[in-house]
C-alpha cells in the first residue's frame, strides 16, 4: 500500500460539535477546545496518515449551512466548493462533517448540503457518549445507509471511534465515489432521516433546564455570575501568593549560582551584571510574581468554558449589550479577552455585523488580560501593605472592583461608539446555549497550563530579558554624567505626576508594550537606576522598594487603574491592524484606552 | 388539531410548545440565518426560558437551544401546539 500519497482533507460541522477535539484527537495537536459556540476562528492545519496516504486535515470554522450569512460560513462555503480569492484551488479530497448525536436532525443540513457539493463526504456522529447518557440513540448503520455515505459513530473526547473514522476515511480517499450534485432540500430531508435513524426521550435535556433555570434565572442569574468572577478571583489571589514565594526562593539560588559560575570563569563584572542584574533578574521576576496567578486563573477559567456557562453570560448580559448598540456575541469575546486580548480581538469573528464587530475590537481591552492580570494582583498586594489592610477578602474585592470597572468602561465605550463614530441599529444573531458538559479536571489543568500559561509565559520571558538588558544599559549608560534613564524618566515625570504616578512608571508602562508582566520588574529597575532591584525573595519586598520612592495607597491605585486601562500590548495591537485592515482603527484602539486610562488617574488623584 | 391563532415566537411564554408556520420579512439579514437553524415552517419550537434582564429568549429548535432577540423573534409567526404546563 502507498503511504506516499497527500491528500486535503477539510473538517467541517456545526459550532461547538467537538469539531476542534477530533481535530487534536485525529493530528495528536493541541488547539485549544472550549463548550462555546466559535471557538474556532482561524482554521489550523494539522496532518497524520492512513493507508491510504498522508492527510493533511483543514479545521474549518464551525458554520450551520453553507450558505455565506458570515464571514466563517464564506470560508467553509469557499473552502469545500474548492473557490478562492485567486480562483483555481481544487477542492479538498474529502470533507468529514462532524455532527452532534444530541442534536443529529439540525447537524445533518450542514451534512446534506456539504454532500450536495458532490465532494467525498465521511459522516462522523460526535458525541455518542453524550448522546447515549442523555437516552438518546443514533442508529450510524441506519444512517449510513439513508445518506449514502460512510458514517462513523465516535467520542473524540474519550478517543473512542477515531481509528473507525481513519480507517473509513482510508477507504474514501484509495476509491472515491463520485457522486452526482443532488437537488434536494436538505432541510426537510435531514428531518426525515433524523426522524428515522435518532431516538430522543422528552426528557433528554431535562438536567440543562434545571441548570439554566438557576444560572440564567431571573433573581438568581446575576448574584451567581459575580459570585463566580468573585470565587475564581479569590482562589486565584489566594494560592499564587504561596507559589510565588516558593519560586522566587528557588529562582533567587539560580541568579546566585549563575553569578558565581560567571564570576568563576573570569567574565567581566559589567557583563555579569548586565546578565544577573539585568536581563536574569527581570526574566525571574516574570517568572516568579507573574506565573503563579496564570497557572490557577487559566484552569479555573477554562474550567467554566469546559463547562459551557459563557454562553450563558453572553445570554444574561445581551441586553445590556443591546442597549449599548452592541452584540451580545460580544460578551464571548469580552471573556475570551480574560486570556489574552489578542485572542480576543480574533475572536470578534464570531461577530457579523461589521459595526458591532468593530465596537467589539476596540472595546476589547478593558477586561484584564492573563498578563496584566498577575500585575494587577501584584499591586493589589502592593495596595493591602500601603494602606494597612490586611488581606483576607480585601485583595478579592479590589481585583472584582476593577474589573468591574473594566466592564462598565466596556459598555460605556460601546455605547459611545454606537452613538457616535460607530451609529447604526443592533443587527441580528443567533446564540447557541450548547448542553453542559462536565469538565475534564485533568485534562482542563494539564492543557490550560501546558498551552496557554506556558505560552502567556514563554512570551513574556522572550521580552523580560532583552527589555531588562534595555532598561539596565540606560541606566548605566550616562550622557553628561546623567544616565540616559534619567533623561527619560525626568521628561515624563510631570505627566505621571498629574495622574497619581511618577515618570519611572510611565517608562515602565512604554518599555513594557511588548508585554504587560514586566511593568512591575521595569519599575524597580527603573528606581534602582544604576543601582541593582534588590533580588526576588518574595512579593514582600515590592511595598518597602516602592514606598521608598515616594508611593502612597493613591499611586497604587492610580497604577491599578492605569494598568487596567492603557494602551493595549503590542501583539494585539498588531491584531487589531489585521482584523480591521485600517491603521485608523488601531490607532484609535490603542488611543482611546489611553486616553480613558490617564484621565480616570488624573481624576482619582485630583479628588483624593 | 384544532385551529389556533398565529403569533409571534416573540410573544412565546415559557415552556410553550409552537409550529413555525412562517417568516415575515424575508428581506431582513435573519431570515437566512433562522433557516439555517432549522426554523422553517412546521418546524416545532419549545420556548425554554427568557433572559433574567429581557430582550432574549432561548428557544428548543430541532433539538438545540438557540437565544434569539425578540426583534428576531418577533419575525418568526407560529401556532400554539400547547400551553405551559400540559
């Protein structure tokens, strides 16, 4: 048999069918899976063989027909018909629908019309298990033979049924069967299938009402919604403290060690310092306050997107989205923004208006991303020791606070922009509450730290050192005498002064657009000009560091709010240039947070 | 069956069993997209809840729950199958 052979292979189905985890199951990759409707925006690519040959697998968007409503359905529409912008493109050697046995009747016009196409078409019934604990059934024989194309039952999350669908997928691909286009309408024929091949009790769905009936109740909805921000908060600020003193004590002996074999082997004192006392100590900063709050946060958070509540928020807070002239689609890519912003700004896909998907880009940095979210839980501690509090449930109120003040600047700026530069009516949409599923504790912890944190991280890393290495050379490098920092600093000071803060922070905060995690590091570099930050024993010591350079409770607040609302990093600034196509969009996205940021500090620091 | 009046999905209360009988407003961006969903006529469409604060409301469509605007909604005309309750 040849293995030499390549073969296009494009994955299609509805949205939140599973259709990312049989991606990762069939290619061994890792893309990230999420019980929420458009988690997948950009299609990955991923490969593995069959006897039949090599196969390289196209994860389409997840799109409901094929007709083109939005952008994703154009994509899949145009990607199965074999059209493209140049024209000329073949088109895939096979397609494999992935359908949701819990709801096979509606998955099967997205099958019918991908199978009208004439394309080779491999059925793959999702969700069996699903399925089969809600009582429902699916006769994959019966079906098979009714559609006339291979169909294969399967339970991607338990990898049950893949070598079923490999081996199926071999055969299509060794012998395709051309098939006729057909003229028939899928929809009334994917009821009449469904109907003879899927059992459903009444009650299939009768513990997801219960649930719904609690989470987006009436009097019950809302409390839930900030009692959960508020416990994911609380669990996140309770346990990084502890990790974080046991990393910074580990790293600390590294630094020393890395010193000491430097010193040993007759490096010069400059470039041991520039390494330890610059780049290394930055670097282990990161490392040490910045990934513990990641490494709880992602698991915690990604436990609710497992679970299948943002769905459900997008649900409760759509009116208020709709008052603001917004989609309520928006709420999906707000939380997605808890991750990382960049992702988030990709994720307005989901969003069909071009309007509403604008004011959702431009809006999208008000919540706190993964890495300003560890700086806003380090100036949180920074703030209990300034004003005496003593933690407990204080540093969980604050941290709930901004970010509830980050979600009213969300509405607020939508809002404006509705009104404004953006006019136009709220268009329509349609949002899929998909059925809960119970999280996979192992796999939601080992995944999210493994390919979010350690990514989140490893960016974060690749920056601290070089910006450390920056930051300790204008320090050390002197024009006149004068270090080059000082220059900088002193020329930027009258701005942060009017708003609560200094010119160190404001330096801090423009080296730091690369990545957020290394403000606090830049900071105490950048008070310790031509000095050395003392080392990382733990976040203690950053209250004593800061209150000697003339911080009170107000410029950790007044930094808080900064951090929170400022110009966003530059990976999503980047993003936004290429999901907008214009530099006056992304000129405004970085600007107007800017703007809003410095003058709610001028304001907190005129009135207090 | 016996005959009952036409309403709106929109007017649906909770746990009220419909029969989409038509779209109004073909013209209107949604109408693609609610067939796309399954709602086409004779399609039979359980309202299972509104949003606490309004302005949305999840309907059972062909085995899926789908939140809707009441503006989308609105476009949607049904018979009653049942009340809340039987």
């Amino acid at each position: 048999m040849s293995t030499d052979k390549n073969f296009t292979v494009a994955l299609a189905g509805n949205p939140n069918v599973g259709k990312s985890t049989v991606f990762n199951a069939l290619t061994g990759m890792h893309q990230h899976t999420g019980n929420w409707p458009g988690k997948t925006v950009a299609g990955a690519l991923g490969t593995f063989t069959v006897p039949a040959g090599r196969v390289t697998l196209v994860d389409l968007p997840g799109t409901y027909s094929l007709a083109s409503h939005s952008p994703e359905e154009e994509v899949a529409r145009k990607y199965i018909c074999g059209e493209s912008a140049g024209g000329g493109r073949l088109p895939p050697d096979a397609v494999i629908v992935v359908c949701d046995a819990c709801c096979l009747e509606r998955n099967l016009i997205l099958a019918l019309q991908v199978m009208n196409t004439g394309v080779p078409t491999v059925v793959c019934v999702n969700l069996m298990d699903e399925a089969g604990s809600r009582g429902i059934t699916v006769d994959t024989d019966k079906l098979a033979s009714l559609l006339g194309v291979p169909t294969v039952p399967c339970a991607a999350r338990q990898g049950v049924g893949l070598e079923g669908l490999k081996e199926v997928l071999s055969k299509v691909l060794s012998s395709p069967v051309l098939r006729e286009t057909r003229e028939i309408d899928p929809v009334s024929e994917a009821s009449l299938i469904a109907a003879s091949c899927s059992e459903r009790p009444a009650d299939a769905a009768s513990r997801d009402r219960r649930l719904d009936r609690i989470l987006t109740g009436k009097f019950t909805a809302f409390p839930i919604m900030a009692l959960l921000l508020a416990v994911v908060f609380f669990i996140t600020l309770k346990g990084a403290g502890p990790l974080s003193d046991g990393l910074s004590f580990v790293l600390s002996h590294v630094e020393n060690f890395v010193r000491g074999a430097l010193i040993a082997v007759g490096v010069p004192e400059s470039v041991t310092s520039a390494v330890c006392d610059g780049a290394l100590r930055v670097l282990f900063w990161v490392v040490s306050v910045m990934l513990p709050p990641m490494a709880i946060f992602f698991p915690t958070f990604t436990f609710l997107e497992d679970l299948g509540y943002l769905p459900r928020v997008a649900y409760n807070l759509d009116g208020c989205f709709k008052k603001c002239g917004a989609c309520g689609k928006q709420a999906l890519t707000m939380m997605m923004g808890f991750g990382c912003n960049a992702a988030g700004v990709t994720g307005c896909r989901i969003i069909d208006s071009p309007r509403e998907r604008l004011v959702a880009i431009l809006t999208n940095g008000f919540v706190p991303c993964n890495g300003r979210f560890p700086v806003m839980a380090a100036l949180i501690s920074v703030l209990c020791a300034l004003s005496g509090v003593k933690s407990g449930i204080f540093p969980t109120a604050v941290m709930c606070a901004a970010v509830a003040l980050g979600i009213t600047l969300t509405f607020a700026v939508s809002l404006l922009l509705s009104e404004t530069v953006l006019r136009g009516e709220p268009s329509s949409f349609t949002l899929e509450l998909p059925p809960y599923r119970a999280p996979r504790v192992g796999e939601v912890i080992v995944r999210s730290v493994f390919d979010r944190t350690l990514f989140v991280l490893g960016r974060a890393a690749a920056v601290a050192a070089p910006a450390g290495l920056v930051i300790w050379a204008l320090g050390r490098v002197k024009i006149d005498s004068v270090p080059i920092l000082e220059y900088l600093t002193s020329a930027l000071d009258p701005i942060g002064r009017l708003a609560g803060m200094d010119g160190v922070i404001l330096t801090a905060f423009m080296l730091a657009l690369p990545a957020a995690e290394i403000t606090l590091p830049l900071m105490m570099l950048g008070y310790a000009s031509g000095g050395v930050i003392s080392p990382v024993r733990s976040l203690g010591v950053l209250p004593a560091i800061f209150s000697a350079n003339g911080w009170t409770a107000k410029t950790a607040v007044c930094v808080l709010i900064f951090t929170l609302v400022h110009w966003p990093c530059s990976t999503t600034i980047i993003t936004v240039r290429r999901e907008t196509g214009s530099v006056r969009w992304t000129l405004a996205a970085a600007l107007i947070p800017t703007f809003i940021g410095y003058a709610l500090c001028v304001l907190v620091n005129l009135i207090f | 069956m016996t005959y009952k009046k036409e309403l709106r999905l929109s007017e649906a209360g909770k746990g009220d069993v419909l029969t989409v009988c038509g779209i109004r407003d073909p013209c209107r961006g949604i109408a693609g997209r609610l067939r796309d969903i399954g709602l086409t006529d004779g399609t039979h469409v359980v309202c299972v809840g509104h949003s606490p604060i309004g302005g949305m409301s999840a309907y059972e469509i062909r085995g899926a729950v789908i939140a809707l605007r009441n503006e989308d909604a609105d476009t949607v005309l049904c018979r009653r199958t049942s009340g809340a309750g039987s």
